[in-house]
C-alpha cells in the first residue's frame, strides 16, 4: 500500500469511530461493486447513510469535500442503489455524506457533511 491509500485507510478508521461515538451502527465498510465503491454505510435511528470519506494532510489541493464532484456523487448514488436493491432495502430512508479527516500537524480534525445530494 503505498502512502496515499494509508492515510485514506487511516481516515476511514477516524471516521468509524467519530460514526460509532455519534450513535451510528456501522453496516459495512468499503462497499465495492460495478457501479463504484462506498467508503461506509452506516444506519441512525431514521435513515441509512452513505459515507464519503475524503482524508487531506494539508490544503494544499483545497478542502477534502472538493473531491466528492458531480461524477463521484453518481457514482456513489448508483452504487447506494444497488446496495439498497441487493439488500431489499429500496423502501428505506437514505442520506448521502461526506466525512473529510484532516490530519494536520499531528491533530485530527473531523468533519460530518450531511446529505450532499
């Protein structure tokens, strides 16, 4: 794994935990099929979630949310729905989000980025 993947990897471990700190129950991690790959699904009292994790160590290429453009939203909304088709879970509430972890400095930052679509 080179370096890059390390960091994303890092990121989705932080954001886990800050879910799991929040109340969330964690479905699944790193969803992949045909139609892209989900970082986390998780499930709140309501709705299921999506979760974009996006991971920067500086802001050098800007905000971590900059990342999650139109083509990575759809591929994240097709992916989601045949998450939801091959679960028989269509009828269910869903939120897309985005976590971007910052890690600066040696501090972490995190930040929850509610229904992006």
């Amino acid at each position: 794994m080179n370096q890059k993947q390390l960091e994303g990897k890092f990121g989705e471990v932080k954001a886990q935990e800050y879910l799991e700190r929040q109340g969330y129950t964690i479905i699944c991690r790193n969803f992949r099929c045909f139609q892209g790959e989900i970082d986390i699904i998780a499930k709140d009292s309501r709705n299921i979630i999506f979760v974009e994790v996006k991971t920067r160590t500086s802001f050098r290429h800007g905000e971590a949310k900059e990342a999650v453009d139109e083509n990575k939203q759809n591929h994240i909304y097709r992916a989601a729905e045949y998450f939801l088709y091959k679960n028989k879970l269509e009828e269910e509430y869903v939120r897309i989000d985005v976590i971007e972890v910052y890690f600066i400095n040696g501090k972490i930052r995190i930040n929850h980025i509610k229904q992006i679509m």
